[in-house]
C-alpha cells in the first residue's frame, strides 16, 4: 500500500535532538503543512537549572509550529503521515494504526541499527554510510526502506560527519515526499547493531594501533591522563615515521607512541583549560622525553573528573 502519492501534505513531526532540526525546517521550506511537532518534555540544564527546550521544540515554536510532548496528540489533527527523525522513544501501534509514520536513519540499514550508528561506523573504518528512509516497524531499526543515500565517512571527524548526513537526510526527505513513497523493499544482507557509546570507549589505550587511536579521536571527547589529570586529545592525524621501539603511550615532541606507530598531536586539552595546539601545550608543558601518557591510571579506572573542561 502507498502511503503517501506525492507533493506537500499535513503531517506530523516527531523529533528531539539537534540532528532533528534541520529535516523539520526543510518539510516546513518544502510546502509540507506540520500540523504539530512531537519531541521530549523542557529539561533543566545548565549551572542555573533553567528549564530548557530541546532543540527540536525551540525550532518549531521559532517556526510558529504547534507543539506537543504528548504522542497520542497526533490522533487529534488529522494528518496523513508521520515522520520521525531521532525521536528516542517507542510509537505504539494505535498511533501507527492511525498514522502511518517513516523515520530517517542515519546508516545504511541493516548496518548499524541500533542507537549510535555514527559512532559506530568511524570506529569500524567504514569508508561509507548513509541514510535510510525506511517503514516504523515495532523491532528496532528492521523495517522496509523507501529510500536511501550514500555518504562517505572518509577521515571526517564525528561533528563533520553528522553534519553531511544531516545535509543528505534533507535532501533524501524532501525528493522522496516530493516523488511519492511508492512500495519500501526489505533490508538485505546481515544485521550489525551500533550498541551506545559506553564513556569508557574515549579512554586511549595506546596499546591499540594508531589508525584506531585515531578514530577514537575523531569521536571527540578522547582523554588520556597525564600526571594524575586528565587529557584531552582533541585532534590528532597518524604518522607514517616508523617506531623505532618507542615504549606505547611514550611522547616525543609532538608524537604519540602506538602499538605500531605513531599519533602526532594536534590540539589538545588539558584538565580544566581551554583547548590549544599541542606545540603550545608541549612548551609550556616542559615534559621530559618518553614521559609516557595514561601510566599513572589503569585503563577503565574513574578518575571523578567527569567529561573535562567544556564537556
């Protein structure tokens, strides 16, 4: 059964992080009538604890959109499809039953279903993903696709990354509505889940070579310790100068010692200062050579010192 011909139509948003807010513009810019936005409750955050909009709400109050924290509110305004881009919780099938919904994914399904599909495909290496538009199924992640675009991974850091898969997300929605849904075709090929992103994976062990090293880094939030406190390792690219037996987490100049290589530092940030370049931080560091990073704590240990400055 198609469910949705083609041209603007009234539908229903159902959205919450920053990711979601892009997708949600463009339907508006596109002619799409959004009869009412869906997204989690204000949260109090920050120092003062003010409560806070999630960024989905803010765009569609900026928007002049009707606004709901409540999922059954979609029955009430007779919309003929739903979408949902990072809406973090269960649809019920009395609302799919009422509404048919699509949901962008950002991978290219069946890999890396599951909650950190971004993360998850740095840290494996793969050259691409990319988005689905796909059927809201009741199993996580396994329904019918509609569409989908291909995007490179490349060396593109987490924030870059994010950023061209929202870009073609927008893209793929605004065509596929455009065009018509037609028939989705099932997923092929072997499930691969992206389980979340555990604080500990940010931890460097630089008994891990240094390309892996590298995609931990690109994550952001990527700490090592250093005299008790901790590290960021803010940016950093591998080097092709060989080893030379170089003891793992040794630092000379501005060289990281790996299981096979070497990371060369870029920026960097120590605990409770601002990021700087890593030539900046080395001379005022004074560290003797071959002081060796993450000696002074073993590899899982909580240091009690949260996420670092900025986090």
């Amino acid at each position: 059964m198609t469910i949705h011909d083609g041209g603007p139509t009234r539908l229903v948003y159902l959205g919450t992080p920053e990711i979601a807010v892009r997708p949600l513009e463009a339907l508006v810019e596109a002619g799409h009538d959004v009869a009412l936005v869906v997204t989690n409750p204000d949260r109090r955050r920050g120092r003062g604890k003010d409560l806070m909009p999630t960024p989905v709400k803010a765009a569609a109050e900026r928007l002049g959109l009707s606004v709901s924290h409540d999922l059954d509110d979609v029955l009430d305004v007779c919309a003929t499809l739903g979408v949902v881009v990072a809406y973090g919780h269960i649809i019920g099938n009395h609302v799919l039953d009422a509404v048919p919904m699509v949901n962008i994914h950002f991978s290219l399904l069946p890999r890396w279903r599951g909650a950190a599909p971004l993360e998850r495909a740095i840290l494996a290496g793969d050259e691409d993903t990319g988005v689905c538009l796909m059927q809201i199924v009741e199993a996580l992640d396994e329904g019918a696709v509609y569409s989908r675009r291909t995007v490179p991974v490349g060396d593109a850091t987490l924030d870059e990354l994010r950023e061209a898969l929202v870009d073609a997300s927008c893209e793929l929605l605004v065509e596929s509505l455009a065009e018509g849904l037609g028939e989705p075709e099932p997923q092929v090929g072997e499930p691969v889940y992206a389980r979340k992103i555990k604080p500990e994976e940010h931890q460097l062990d630089f008994a891990r070579t240094a390309v892996e090293l590298a995609r931990v880094i690109r994550l952001g939030r990527a700490w090592t310790t250093l005299d008790g406190k901790r590290l960021r390792i803010n940016a950093a690219s591998v080097s092709d100068q060989p080893l030379s037996g170089a003891q793992a987490g040794a630092i000379h100049d501005d060289r990281i010692a790996t299981a096979d290589g070497w990371l060369v530092l870029d920026t960097v940030q120590p605990e409770g200062k601002k990021a700087v370049a890593a030539s900046d931080w080395l001379r005022g560091a004074r560290h003797e050579p071959g002081t060796v990073l993450g000696s002074d704590l073993g590899l899982g240990t909580d240091l009690g010192l949260g996420s670092g400055a900025n986090g």
